[in-house]
C-alpha cells in the first residue's frame, strides 16, 4: 500500500505533518517502538509507530530520525497520548524533514494497534492479490510446457509474499517441492514427512473436509500444519495412494476466504505438474508393458533382448553396456462391502509402485518403468554397474533402516507387517548394485500407507532377483508373483517378501493349511501355555530364547537374566510337558516351527 492511502482513513486519526512529496513510498509493514536504536529490528518499508518515549530532549530526535532514515522505513507515526496536548516536539519534525522521512501524528483517541490491524490487513490482501495474478500467470504456463518452472517456484512466492512455509509431499512421505526459505533449504525432517503424510491420508478416509489441520510437538512447544489436498482421480480408495499434498506451516482455519481460495488455487496449479510429470512416464510405461506383454507371451529371448536394448537409453541414459534387470510385483487390494464393485486395482498398483520405486531410485529424475496387468502392477528395474553407495540418496520418510523396521523378525507383528528378509542394500530403500530389497522398499512407508489403507485395503509386494539377460526375465517375473503371494499370506496391510525368502522355510509356513497349522501349535504350545497361565512361570517365552540363542545356556541365560540353573530348570519342565528333547534337532526344529506359525 502507499503511504498517502493512510490519509484516506478518517478512523486512523492520522494528520500530516511533513513530507507531503514522499507520500508514494511503498508501506511493507508496520512496526511499533520506543528505543533509542531500534535499527536491527527494521528491514526497510515500515511504518513506524512511537509513542516517543525515547525522547528526553531535543537533542535525541537528531539521531533517531537519522536512524529510520538510513534504515529506510515508509515513514513515522506520533502518538499525541502522552504528549498532555502540546503536540508532536518542533524538533522531531524539523529532523524528519531534513532526513525527508514523512511525519505524521496520531490521535489522542486512536490506538497504535488499530493501525497496526489497518495495514497489516491492507499490505497482505495487495500480496494476495499480486500473488494470485502471479500463480494464474503459472497455471497458464504450467498448463502449455514445464516453462513455469515447477511448484517450487510458486512455494517460494508463498514464502516470500505471504510469509508462508509449504511442502508438496507424495503421499508416502516422500518430498517434491518445497520453499527455499527455512532449515536445510527447504527440506522437511523425514519422520515429519511420514507423520504429515500419514495424518493426511487418516483424515482422507476418515472423510473430514480439507484443510486437514494438524498439531505436532516442535522446539518449544509446537507447530501447527494445514494439509491440502491435491486432487486428481476419482475414486477415494485411488487417490488416496497416488495424489500428493501441499503442507502449510500455519493454521489455515484462521484465514479469511480471500487466502484459502489463493492456496487452492496453487493446489490446482500443483495438480498440473503433477499430470504433466505422469505424462512425462508414458514412455516408460509403454516401454514396460511391451516387455511385460513379450515374456508372458512365451516370446523368443531376441525378441526380448531386442525390446530391453530400446529401453536402456530411456531408462539409464548414458548407460554403455547392458544393466541387469530387476522384477517388481505390487497388488493393491480392496474389500468390496454390500456388493459393490471394486475399482481396478492395476492402475492403482502401478500408481503407488512408481511412488515406492521413485523414493528408492538415487537418481532424482526416478527411470521408472511400471506396467499393469489386471490387479497387479510389474515394473522393470534397471541396475546399472554395480557402484559403492555414496550414502547421497534422500533415506526416505522414516530415515535410515533399522534392523526389523519392516516387521522382519516373523509372519507380521501387528498392522504393518513386512519382509522376513535380511536387510541388505542401502539405507531407507536405496539402489546397490545388489538392486532393490523388499524390506527397504517398505520400511521407510509403512505407517503412512497403513493409514492410507486403513481396514480394507492392502498392499502387497514381491521382488525378484537381479538377471543378466533377456532370457533371465520370465523367471524373475514368476519369482517377484512368487514372493508377492509370500507377502500376501502375512497379517498386516502393507507386507513385502523379496527372493531371497523363497529359499527358507518361510516359503512354506504361510501355505500350511490353518487346522494343520493349528493342530501342529496346539500339541507343542498348548501345554506350555496351561502351565504358564497357572504358575507364570514363561515357559514359552524361555523356548523361543532358548532357541534364538542357538541352544546356548550362558547366552540365554543372560538374555533373560536368569541363573543357569533356573533356566535349565525351565527347560527340562518344557521337555516334560510335551514330551520332547531340546537336545535332539527333529525336536529343536518342531518347536522352531511352532513358534513361527503362531
């Protein structure tokens, strides 16, 4: 706003008393002090407010004046309150004029917080306004090409115009774009990603009306965020996988129309890059669905080599020899209530592959290559040379892998169940030379997909082996399937195996049939369980140590600080119940399964 609109308010109470040619300085804010100095509180634009009680003299307007002058403020405002009636001093208007700071008095009556409010209120609706002409000038050049620049360029005009801090995260978690402004240049914690992600996806299929307002604990108490939609397919169940989300740092509820209406319309204007970056995967798309249609079709290995040759430029550009490929099967599931159709779960598979795959890939530019055929999604992977890992890549939503971050240790230990797999590879889902691992994949998105899905969705994944040729890929295909129905028979809504588990026993124990299963715990578990229930005396949980200590006394012993005695004690009461001989492997090996298929 200008300076002379101030004069246009008969409420402001304001009266001119020097610097009639200055009044179309540009007003950027509005500060209120009684210091001597208050220039490291000054950054150029304000209209100062001051009741004057810096001043002792007339010798101290001189060097106050003299001060906003350099620091170059719009302009002064005087109380006339504790002035008792004689008005603002001759000396301070006599400085401003020589420093041609305009000077005004305010009213007796009017409080410097109504003009506080005044032109706080009229500098932000002139931004709105400025902004809002400046993201309808982006759609338009989003809408024709990537000319526009992106949605970091629009972020950072919300940071720099409104003061506002914004991300745009996927739904897993995973950063796209964000204001330069602010720690680590923009860049969110990754746990805070996830936990943003994962209360906007609750509040989805919860059904609440965006703005989703959320309040975590921050330094010194808390922070508040309002997360936007941003929109794009149908159907809940398949937006809620696939569509990204803009996070403001700021309590949206307490907006006025005029801003909220701004900041859907970045959304919208979001929405358009991300349908020219799904654009942008067609290629790649098409590319993997003709190797897919190729290997399922039993076609000759040239054929395929032929096809994958085509690939490799698309894929790894500047790649010169021939990477391995890796195969990757996703299925997301629905449960169908009272009858009605489900929506096709290819689609929705191969949405959120590319997002797992685009947050594994070191590479920002993600050379993803995801098919779908019926329910499931298949994607081609390339691995390049096998390199040491930098430790560069983004670690993902929940930060580096922790052993068991997946649910490693079992059949699934509550909602999110995972891989039994080895960790291996890099941290939070990153790409060796080894190529992907299922648990890393999953580990750093589980929890906000697990919301997203809630009770009656379910994502499940298998991944293949890395091959060499051509020849290599029907077999990693029926690998990665494979796996995927390993995942499949574990509880939880988002589970992984990878192909290294189909060499253990775990391939076998989810397709034990349940009263085979059962009958088999019962006979070994069910009397350590009666005594227990009886004498608390752990038997079972002394079995299941004793075991994963190798049949080792001392160490099992100090895992459950425990005397040897004691221990040995329980376990010969465990030999009694059921019959058996810890010594012996055949028994060894039954109780082992027992416990696996609790």
């Amino acid at each position: 706003m200008r300076l002379r609109a101030l004069l246009d308010s008969e409420a402001l109470g304001l009266k001119l008393l020097g610097g009639e040619d200055e009044l179309d300085r540009t007003v950027r804010g509005v500060m209120t002090t009684d210091l001597t100095d208050p220039s490291r509180y000054l950054s150029g634009g304000e209209l100062v407010l001051t009741g004057l009680a810096w001043r002792h003299g007339p010798q101290d307007s001189e060097p106050f004046v003299r001060i906003l002058a350099a620091a170059g403020v719009a302009g002064l405002a005087a109380g006339e309150a504790e002035l008792s009636g004689t008005g603002v001093p001759e000396d301070l208007v006599r400085a401003c004029a020589r420093h041609r700071l305009p000077l005004f008095a305010v009213d007796e009556d009017v409080a410097f917080a109504t003009i506080t409010e005044h032109v706080v209120r009229q500098v932000s609706g002139e931004r709105a306004g400025d902004l809002a002409a400046v993201v309808e000038r982006h759609r338009r050049l989003m809408s024709s090409g990537p000319a526009g620049g992106g949605p970091d360029v629009v972020l950072d005009l919300l940071g720099s115009d409104l003061d506002l801090r914004a991300w745009v995260l996927s739904p897993t978690g995973r950063q796209i774009a964000g204001t330069a402004s602010g720690a680590a240049g923009g860049r969110l914690p990754a746990p805070l990603r996830a936990q943003l992600a994962g209360e906007h996806l609750a509040a989805l299929r919860a059904g609440r009306p965006g703005p989703h307002r959320v309040a975590l604990p921050a330094a010194g108490g808390s922070a508040t965020y309002s997360l936007f939609p941003v929109g794009g397919g149908r159907d809940l169940r398949e937006t809620v996988l696939s569509d990204w989300l803009l996070a403001v740092e700021a309590d949206a509820g307490e907006w006025p129309p005029e801003r909220l209406d701004l900041v859907h319309g970045v959304t919208q204007l979001i929405a358009v890059e991300r349908e020219r970056r799904d654009a942008a995967r067609s290629v790649r798309r098409r590319l993997a669905q003709e190797v897919l249609e190729l290997v399922q079709a039993g076609a000759q290995p040239a054929e395929i080599a032929a096809r994958l040759r085509a690939a490799v430029p698309v894929l790894l550009p500047g790649a010169g020899t021939a990477p391995q490929w890796q195969v990757v099967v996703a299925r997301v599931e629905w449960e169908v209530p009272h009858g009605r159709p489900g929506i096709a779960g290819g689609p929705v598979a191969q949405a959120m592959l590319e997002e797992l795959l685009a947050g594994a890939d070191p590479d920002p530019a993600g050379r993803i290559a995801v098919a779908h055929t019926g329910d499931e999604a298949v994607a081609l992977v390339p691995l390049a040379e096998a390199t040491p890992h930098t430790g560069t890549a983004d670690p993902g939503p929940a930060g580096p892998r922790a052993r068991g971050a997946a649910g490693s240790t079992g059949p699934g230990r509550g909602r999110t169940g995972g891989s039994g797999a080895a960790a291996g590879g890099t941290a939070g889902g990153g790409r060796t030379g080894d190529g992907l691992r299922a648990a890393e994949l999953l580990a750093a998105v589980q929890e906000p997909l697990a919301r997203g899905l809630a009770d009656d969705g379910r994502l499940t994944l298998g991944v293949s082996a890395a091959v060499h040729s051509a020849e290599g890929l029907r077999g990693a295909l029926e690998e990665a399937r494979h796996a995927r129905r390993v995942a499949a028979a574990r509880p939880g809504s988002v589970c992984a195996a990878g192909h290294e588990e189909l060499a253990s026993h775990v391939l076998l124990l989810p397709f034990v049939p349940d009263d085979v299963r059962r009958a088999f715990t019962a006979r070994l578990l069910d009397p350590l369980r009666a005594y227990d229930q009886r004498h608390r005396a752990g038997l079972v949980e002394t079995l299941e140590a004793f075991l994963d200590c190798d049949g080792s006394w001392t160490r099992c012993a100090a895992r459950l600080h425990l005397h040897v005695n004691t221990l040995r004690y329980r376990v010969g009461r465990i030999e009694q119940l059921t019959g058996r001989d810890l010594a012996r492997l055949e028994d060894k090996l039954d109780f082992f399964l027992a416990l696996r298929m609790r």
